[in-house]
C-alpha cells in the first residue's frame, strides 16, 4: 500500500471541506445535506474530503436495511480527492472513516451512496471497498441547457422557481437529459442487519451498458483487459 499508510483521516470543519469539494469534485458543488466531513492529510496538508450526511429523501430509502432507525444510517454524499494521494489513498480513507464512526458513532449501522454514471464513474472505488451493489437505474435527471450542466432537482428547488425557472421549463427550452445511469450501492457496518434490496452481481453493469470510468463509458471486462482496474482513479462520487 505504500505511502497511503501514511495518510491521516480526521475532521473538518464543513468550510474548509466544502471549499476543497467545490475545487475539486467533478461537479463544483457541495451536498447541503452534509454534516460530518472527514478530511484525507498526506504531509501535513489536506488532499481529500469524504462528506456524511443525511439523505435527500431519507424515508425512501429508510427500508432498504433492517433493522434500522431514522438516526442510524448516513450517506456518503460527496468525496473528492487531488492528485498528490498515492495509490489506494481513496479505499484506504473509506476505510478509516468508516472505523471512525464504528468508534465515536456506534449507532451507525449502514452507509448508503450513489455513483453518478451519467459524468463520473460506476462505483470502482466502492466496489473496492466492499460495498454491494443494490440498484442501477437510468438517470435522465441531469440536464444539458445551453452548454450548462444541471440536476433537475436544482432548476426545482423554491430560489430557482422564485425566478422563473424549473426542470420542466429548461426542456421546454431545448434541455435534454445526458445519457447515463445511477448506481446505488450500500455498506453494512452492523453486519447482523439485512439489506433487503437485491445485490446485483457487478458484471451487471457490463449487461446493461452502465459502465462508466473518469467520465468515459467504458466496460468492465474493458478495464480488466487493461492490466486490471486502478481502484483508485476514481476518485469522486
């Protein structure tokens, strides 16, 4: 593992992890559903942010693990790193965070995330990390409106209706969603729970065309045949 045994993971306050995820995430934007925020140190300077937080609509996707209540499960919301961590940096500060909310967070018993397969990746760094793999859905709710990128539950929110906009608005002027998938994926830190959604094998996402890698579609058995996939080049969520 290297030089990634030397990283350490603590946290941060919400601005200082908010400031790196706007530098660095693919999508320039934070999650304000975010709460806890671990930060990835290598040499003494900030070189990564995982974001916990609660989920958009937690009551949907409160029944995918039982038993759980409303206060013991978190999202993975947001994590970006730069390019000075090693290999293996990414799984490795999962890891450790997770460790940390087992310590300090013991109600926790699950994490859920999404990967975005519409313009990141199809969940490399959480399949590595010993996430299963619970949905793969197509996402039409990104949008392409004059050049600029945009989630449809952005144009709906109540400042952007105060102005006039709306998702249904921006397709009525020449928005069209970008061709993609959403994969949903979930860790079980109390393992005596159950995930009561189907585990989908991950050769899945070859059959169906979600693969997708740094922003490029590409399949698994593709990644495989290339020496094998760099866990850890995909570094955002």
């Amino acid at each position: 593992m290297g030089r990634a045994k030397e990283i350490v993971v603590k946290v941060i306050p919400a601005k200082i992890a908010n400031e790196f995820v706007k530098k660095h995430h693919y999508s320039g934007k934070v999650v304000p559903n975010s709460t806890l925020h671990f930060g990835a140190f290598l040499d003494g300077k900030l070189h990564g942010v995982l974001s916990y937080g609660t989920p958009m609509d937690k009551r949907r996707v409160m029944p995918l693990v039982t038993p759980s209540l409303w206060n013991e499960m978190l999202e993975l919301n947001r994590m970006a790193f730069d390019d000075y961590l090693p290999k293996y940096s990414e799984s490795r500060c999962i890891a450790i965070s997770i460790r940390l909310l087992k310590k300090n967070a013991p109600h926790i018993k699950w994490i859920l995330s999404y990967s975005d397969g519409t313009q990141c990746g199809d969940g490399t760094i959480y399949r590595a990390s010993g996430f299963k793999l619970t949905g793969i859905k197509e996402n039409k709710t990104i949008l392409n409106w004059n050049g600029k990128i945009v989630a449809d539950k952005t144009l709906n929110n109540s400042n952007y209706k105060k102005m006039g906009f709306s998702a249904s608005q921006a397709k009525k002027d020449g928005a069209k969603p970008l061709d993609g998938y959403q994969l949903r994926y979930i860790y079980l830190i109390d393992k005596s729970c159950t995930i009561n959604a189907e585990i989908i094998p991950f050769d899945k996402i070859d059959e169906i065309g979600a693969g997708m890698y740094k922003g490029q579609k590409i399949t698994l058995q593709e990644r495989r045949a290339n020496l094998s996939e760099e866990v850890d080049l995909n570094a955002t969520s």
